[in-house]
C-alpha cells in the first residue's frame, strides 16, 4: 500500500517561507487550495515529495502593498 507524503517530514514550506521572505513578502503557505479564489490567489505547486502547496500574500502584505502604491 503506497503512503501518502505528509508535508511535514521535508522542508518544502520552509523553503517556499523562506523564498517569498527574501522578497520581502509575507505569504500564508497551505497544502489545501482555497475556497474562494482572490485576485492573488494561482495554481498550487507541487514540490519534490509530491505535496501540492498554495501560498498567497497575508492580509497584512496586501495592506503593505496598499499603502506603499504598489497593488
């Protein structure tokens, strides 16, 4: 019986986290796709060890961006 990869035994969420946070943007990170689909919202990415993430910016950066003139 094959096994379903858990996301929590690698560093792949770390690895995205730490991607995003080098450009300075700040992202929720999930292995379920979404509800509602937002203007920010893509496709997930699938990593190495089969996990699928989606990962879209915090309320917070969205505000950040907001206030800096940038979205």
């Amino acid at each position: 019986m094959a096994t379903v990869p858990d996301a929590f035994t690698h560093e792949c969420e770390n690895d995205l986290r730490r991607m995003w946070a080098e450009r300075d943007i700040e992202v929720t990170i999930t292995t379920v796709p979404p509800i509602v689909a937002g203007p920010y919202t893509t496709d997930g990415m699938r990593c190495p060890h089969g996990i699928t993430y989606w990962f879209e910016p915090t309320g917070e950066q969205i505000a950040k961006w907001v206030r800096n003139g940038v979205a």
